[in-house]
C-alpha cells in the first residue's frame, strides 16, 4: 500500500500534474476531496483553494477525483486536470477538461465531459467518449470510439480513427491514414500528401487540399478537392464540387448542384448532376469518363485529344467543328479513340480545344434514357433533402459524446443493491433488472443510438 493523502476541495476542483516519473491513473468518486496515492516517492504537493499542484516524484500516481450530482442523471464530471511533463502512462476516467502534454507512454480517456488537450504523446493514444471539443497535436496513432460532441482539431499525426464527430473536423498533417464516421459540420484536411482519407457522412462542407486518397459518403454541402494522387470516390452531394489537379480516377453519386473539374488526370464518372458541368482534363489512354448532366455541359479537351465521345444531348452541340444537329446521339472520335466518354446532356454541350474529330457521326443511343421532367427542379430538391443531413448528424454527434456514460450509469443503477423499506434488508433483484437492462440495450440499437458492436460488449458485461 503506497503513501496516500487526502485534499478537500470545493465546487470547481483542479488538479496540476508535472514531472512524474511513473504513470498516472486517474478516476472519479463521490467525495468532495481528492486523494492522492503515490506507490514510490512522494511527489510535492500543494493546494491553493480548489487547486491542487502536484509536482516530480518517482513511481506511479493514483488519484480520485470528485464528481458532481446531476438531477434524475447520475454524477457528472466536474474536476479538470492538467498534465505535463510524464515518463508512463495515463489513464483517466469522469474528468471534465483533460490537457495532457508530453506523456511518453500511452493514453487512455474515458468518459471525460470536457475539452480534451492531447500534444506531444509519444504511445498509441485512446478516447472513449468525449463530450466537448478534441484537439490533437504531435501524436502518432490516435483512436476515438463513442463519439467526440464538439469540434475536432487534428495536426501533425500518423493516423487517426474517429467514430463520431459532433461539429467541425479540421486535419492538417496527417502522414498515414485519418479515417471519421459519422461528422456533423465542415471537413477540412490540408497538408497531408500522403495520407488515406476515408470519410463517412458529412453534414457540411468538405474541403481536402494535398492527399493521397478520398473515399467519403454523403456529403450534404460543397465539396472543394484540390492536388489528389490517387482515386476518388464520392458519394451523394447536396451542393457543387471543385475539383482541382486530380491525378487518379473521379467516381461520384448524385450531385445537386453544378460541377467544376479541371486538370484531372483520370476519367470521371458519375450518377447524376443536376446543375451546369465544366471539365477539363488529359483523358489519358484507357481511361473511362460517363456523365448525366442535368443542365448544360462545357467539356475542354487537350490539343491532341485521344479519345472516342458518345454523347445524348437534348440542345444544342457546338464547337465539335461538323455539322451536328441539335437534339440527338452523335459519335465523335479523336485521334485513335483510346479513351472512352459518355455523356447525357439536358441541356446544350460545348466542346473546346481539340479542333475537329477524325471521325464522326449520327446514331441511336447506345442505352436507355428517360429525360424525366424538370432536371433543375431535381437537382435542388437533392440540394434541399442533404442540407437537412448536417442538423440531423450533429445530434447524433452530441448524443454518441454522452451515450457511453448514460448508458454505464443506467447498468450499475438497474444492478445495485435495493434496501427494502418495509424490511429493512438488503435484496439483490438482479434477474428483473438485468432482464429491463438487456431490453434498453436492444431499444437503443434500434434506435440507431448503439451500434451492434457497442451492443455485444455491453451485453457480454451483463452477463459477467
């Protein structure tokens, strides 16, 4: 049994850690004091009112730190704690802000209702639920699982995984790989050339400026994508997309709004656009490029343009430099025809650049297509239904940021002790209660509030 000292604190409490030579664990209880267990040499310590100064020592730090009452929800997390300066690990549980700087171990933060600070942590770094804002600096591998409330701010890190984002992602400097779910706000990355990004919905607007790669889902804003080695796949877009100096293939959903593409390397393909397109590129030998477009189309094509165009265009065709009519299939090929564009056109094409085909003529569609009424109407109506997505995702972020720990709360209150009143004995009414626990867990799956792999750990906790 190490030294252990006991501090009374009042309704803020603080604790400031420096200079520790061992690890630190950290967990809340229900006293309003702070206890201190040092397993070696006693570090200095001083307190000046609801600050508690710890400073050097030799071996591990154990610390309990207090927690407030929260009307019909359990305790919350009151204490902030500042550390800096550490030789082992940490692990902390029910803290409210959390700043941790140059830890050379591991980190792991549970539960933590507040801001979280992370810079400088050398080991794999761990969050289980945060409540607040995230804001990590000089990490290598960073995971988060039950959800981050608020914004998160990323740079300088190897990778990172994110479950859940309540607000805005910003990323800069990413050298591997970042990978979010579910984000509520923006998403912005700059600066990480050679990293994999992989994105699930995005209530917001996306911005990627220097990647190696994109994959994202639904996207309910603008997306602007700018110098990208590799491929590109998007899902649905509810406003336009940008795209700049993008070297690999372009593959999208449905897009509400206008597109804008220059510079590309690769082909393009993409379900629908329902507003206007411009697209400039190399179409370089073998590469496939396939557009519906609901408005009007301006195509600009290399001088010595190599490829085969089949296009379906309901106005207007011009500067193919032949006498093609309006409304109607036209084959066009320039050079030998090594690579491939399909178009589906509502509204007028224009193609710049190339000069005249080598070849070119008149034929019936190679596919179906139903012009369907109203293309423009379409489009900001798929505007209108995304734009709804980012109210709806940030929710779902700042619930994920506090589920975690309801849920924790709700399973130790169903399974405690009982003191039958009448009696006054102690009953275990373990069977009913775990019974009542195991059927919230499946409402909140159905709900969409737990995903099933949460759902099995809990589950498997009952029944230990």
């Amino acid at each position: 049994m190490g030294q252990q000292q006991l501090f009374p604190v009042g309704r803020h409490p603080r604790v400031s850690i420096e200079d520790l030579a061992g690890s630190l664990e950290v967990w809340g209880w229900e006293e309003n004091s702070i206890a201190v267990e040092a397993a070696g040499e006693l570090p200095e310590i001083s307190q000046e009112q609801d600050l508690l100064k710890i400073r050097g020592g030799v071996g591990d730090l154990t610390l309990r730190i207090p927690l407030g009452s929260r009307f019909l929800g359990g305790s919350k997390a009151i204490t902030d704690l500042y550390v800096r300066r550490l030789s082992g690990h940490v692990s902390i549980e029910k803290a409210r802000d959390v700043v941790l700087s140059e830890i050379s171990g591991g980190t792991r933060l549970s539960h933590c209702e507040g801001d979280l600070v992370l810079e400088a942590i050398q080991e794999p770094a761990e969050v289980l639920a945060c409540g607040a804002d995230l804001r990590a600096r000089r990490l290598g591998t960073l995971r988060v699982r039950h959800g981050v409330g608020g914004k998160v701010q990323l740079s300088e890190l190897e990778e990172a995984d994110i479950d859940h984002i309540g607000d805005d992602l910003e990323v800069r400097q990413v050298r591997r790989r970042c990978e979010a779910g579910n984000v509520g706000g923006d998403c912005r990355f700059e600066e990480s050339a050679e990293a994999a990004l992989s994105l699930g919905n995005v209530g917001g607007d996306l911005r990627v400026v220097q990647a190696q790669r994109l994959y994202a889902n639904n996207i309910g804003g603008d997306v602007f994508i700018q110098v990208l080695a590799g491929e590109v796949e998007l899902g649905n877009i509810g406003g336009d997309l940008s795209g700049v100096a993008l070297a690999g293939p372009l593959r999208l959903g449905h897009v509400g709004g206008d597109v804008d593409l220059r510079e590309m390397g690769g082909g393009v393909e993409a379900s629908a656009i329902g507003g206007n397109l411009s697209l400039a590129g190399t179409f370089p030998a073998g590469s496939y490029t396939r557009l519906r477009v609901g408005g009007d189309a301006r195509i600009i094509l290399p001088e010595q343009a190599n490829l085969k165009i089949e296009a379906v265009v309901s106005g207007s065709i011009s500067g193919a430099n032949v006498p093609v009519p309006d409304g109607g299939a036209v084959s066009l090929t320039y050079g030998d025809g090594a690579a491939t564009m399909e178009l589906q056109v509502g509204g007028d094409l224009s193609l710049r650049g190339a000069g005249a085909p080598a070849t070119w003529g008149l034929r019936r569609p190679s596919w179906s297509w139903s012009w369907g009424p109203a293309w423009d109407q379409w489009g900001r109506q798929l505007g209108r239904e995304f734009a709804s997505v980012g109210e709806e995702l940030g929710r779902l972020g700042r619930e994920l940021g506090r589920e975690a720990s309801e849920v924790a709360r709700e399973l130790r209150r169903r399974r405690s002790w009982r003191i039958d009143l009448t009696g006054g004995d102690c009953t275990h009414e373990r069977g009913s209660e775990s019974a009542e626990a195991r059927a919230a867990i499946l409402r909140m799956v159905a709900e969409g509030r737990l995903s099933p792999e949460e759902a099995d750990l809990l589950l498997r906790g009952l029944e230990n």
